[in-house]
C-alpha cells in the first residue's frame, strides 16, 4: 500500500505530514495583534495536541490546527502520535505531562474509555483539556470539573444518514452495500453507523446491507478490509460506505486494484482533499456520490482555543450553558452538485485563517461550523 500512503501525503502536504511524524513541535510566532490577559503567562504552558494516528489525513488535518494555534497564541506545541493505541495516547500524555508546564489540551480520543484517564491525568496537572468526538456518555464535563472544558463533535447521526441517503439514492434504492465503521470503541463511529442503518432501514427496504468491517480509520485497514470483501462477495457489492475518507480512500483503491471502481458507488465523511479530487476528476465513472464536510483543523482549533480561554481565565466552564460543555458543531451534507463551495476551505492558508476568525468570532460561533446544538446525540430507535 505504498503507492496509498503517497497519494495521502501528497494531498496535505509534504509540510504537513513531515510535522505530524515527529514529536514536539516548538512556536513562538505569535501574531502580532495577539495580547493574553494580565496574568497569563504563556512560557507556564504547554499546549498539546493528541491525534489517533498520523496516516488518516483527517488527523494530519488536526496537526494542521494546532499548529496554526500555537503560531497565532505563542504556544509552544507537543503533538501525541497514538498510532492507533489507546495505551500509546494515554503514555505519551502522562510523559508530556510530567514536564513540570500545565497543560492546554485537546484530544482526539482513540476509544471513549480513553477520556476518563486523560482527563483525570489533565487535572492533577492543573491543566486543561477538550474532547473531541470519543468520550462515555455518562461521562459530562459539568459533572467532573472545570478542567474537563469541553466535549466537542460534529453529529455522527446526521453525518451517517446523510451518507446513507446519498449512496441509496445512487443505486435508485436497490442493491447490497458493505460498511467500513471506524474503531469499535468509539462514539463518533457508533453514532455514524447508527445513523447510516437507521436511515436504510427507514427508508430504502431495497437496500441490503451484506457486512460491517471497523477499519480503524486507517486507509491501508479500509484497503485490506475492502480487499477481503471483495474477495468474499465479489460484485454483489454494489455501494461501500465508510465512517470517514480516510478509509474511503483506502477501499477505492482496493475496488480500483480489483477492476470493480466503476461498477460501484461510495458514500462517506470528512470530504478530504483528495476525495475532491476524485469527485472533480469523475474517478470511476463518478463513484463518490455523498460526503459531509467538516475539517480536521477547525476541530483541532475550536478545542485548543476553548481549553486556552479557560486556562487564561477569560471563561469559567462551570458557568457555561450544557450546549457549550457538551457542544455540537455544524455538519453539512455535500454532493457532487454543491462540492464547489467547500474548495476555499482547502487553500493554502486556509487553518490560519480560520484561527484568525476563531479568535475574533470565538469558539461557538466561527463559519462554516458554528455551534448548532448541545450532546449527547440520541441513537434513533431501531
């Protein structure tokens, strides 16, 4: 899968992923209008940034974030590889921790147990931190302290209904699909999948769905996965949806390699940059027919400047509404038909400017993903 993991590189970056590989990453270019609050005294902090891996672009796109943070805030910035690791994120986390500076946190949690720990690990570090989309339900900031400032996520109900609409209605509501969930262990994909299944069975009976394989967000596992499906079904798959792009990208070319890309149609979340590609190119005679679109570096952005408002004293979490303890941020469905009013949000210089208008606008209310609503989603009933 050499010729996958280039083609991923390439749409973010040869900047980008060189930054995602290494460990810690230094900034003390902050701009120029930028002032803390009397008091605050950036050299105490650290600000630190925990992705699942460094292979889906989506968390490369999260690297992409902090980074534009740390310059704007005059941060200097640690960036957690988890490769995939639960017991990885949560002892590279205690090590940053153990470096005598408080912490200013956002995660991107591997599996929801993983919130627990870390959070708990933030606190007796006299840290803060946000979540985003992995935690336990029952598991609220408002219940555990002020230094648990946020759990953040796009719905993961909606992304995967909207997914489900578009690739039903590309096969005229007849034909099997296969599923590629992300890590079993997760809300977001728990939700996504609730959401694509609820959607099928509501609404288009003439859809079969044959098989589920979690593919862990990773494009080279969705490429294996699909490879195995094909193997087993063959050209009985007629539609694949994946809980994100990066394991879209994976199963296309495991569909491309099998001389199947053109007979099948694909529905997905995160509308990546090169799954713009692909929908603009017309790959496999136009196999992409649904995404959502949110971005990585606004995720990353929203949580590191929330937890620093906190740190800096400039809120008090405990006095915040639940909508903004437990928020939900703006997705939006997107097609080959509307695709082309998403492109500016790719451009070079897209994550500073967006952390430009963050720290205008504030964290609950900067375009294209404003806050919409307050967690946690409730499951459709099946």
């Amino acid at each position: 899968m050499k010729t996958l993991f280039q083609t991923t590189r390439r749409q973010f970056g040869a900047a980008a992923v060189a930054a995602a590989m290494i460990a810690s990453l230094g900034s003390t270019a902050a701009l120029a209008e930028f002032a803390h609050p009397e008091g605050f005294n950036p050299d105490e902090w650290v600000m630190v940034a925990s992705v699942i891996n460094t292979t889906n672009p989506y968390m490369i796109s999260n690297i992409e974030g902090a980074e534009a943070v740390s310059k704007a805030l005059g941060i200097k910035l640690e960036i957690v590889n988890s490769n995939n690791s639960s017991q990885t994120s949560i002892s590279n986390i205690l090590a940053i921790l153990a470096s005598g500076k408080k912490p200013i946190m956002f995660v991107n949690t591997v599996a929801s147990s993983d919130a627990p720990p870390i959070v708990d690990a933030v606190g007796r570090a006299r840290g803060y931190v946000s979540i985003w989309w992995n935690k336990p339900d029952e598991f609220k900031p408002q219940n555990v302290g002020d230094h648990f400032v946020a759990f953040q996520k796009h719905p993961g109900v909606e992304s995967g209904r909207c997914g489900a609409q578009a690739l039903a209605d590309a096969l005229g509501g007849e034909g099997s699909v296969v599923m590629l969930p992300g890590v079993q262990d997760s809300t977001t994909s728990q939700t996504r999948v609730a959401g694509f299944r609820a959607e099928i069975a509501e609404n288009y009976p003439g859809i079969k769905i044959l098989e589920e394989r979690p593919s862990n967000w990773d494009p080279q596992l969705g490429a294996r996965n699909a490879q195995d499906l094909i193997v087993k079904y063959g050209d009985e798959i007629k539609g694949v949806w994946a809980a994100d792009d990066g394991m879209q990208i994976g199963a296309m070319q495991a569909f491309e390699n099998a001389g199947l890309l053109d007979k099948v149609k694909f529905s997905s979340d995160g509308l990546y940059p090169k799954t713009l590609e692909d929908i603009i190119s017309g790959r496999g005679g136009n196999a992409i027919v649904g995404e959502t679109f949110h971005r990585g570096y606004m995720a990353s952005a929203i949580g590191l400047y929330t937890t620093y408002l906190a740190a800096s004293g400039q809120i008090t979490p405990s006095e915040l509404p639940d909508e903004k303890r437990e928020s939900l941020f703006k997705l939006s469905c997107v097609t080959p038909q509307n695709y082309e009013q998403y492109l500016q949000y790719d451009e070079p210089g897209a994550a500073d400017a967006f952390v430009a208008r963050l720290v205008e606008a504030g964290p609950w209310d900067t375009q294209p993903v404003p806050l919409v609503g307050a967690g946690p989603e409730v499951l459709p009933n099946m």
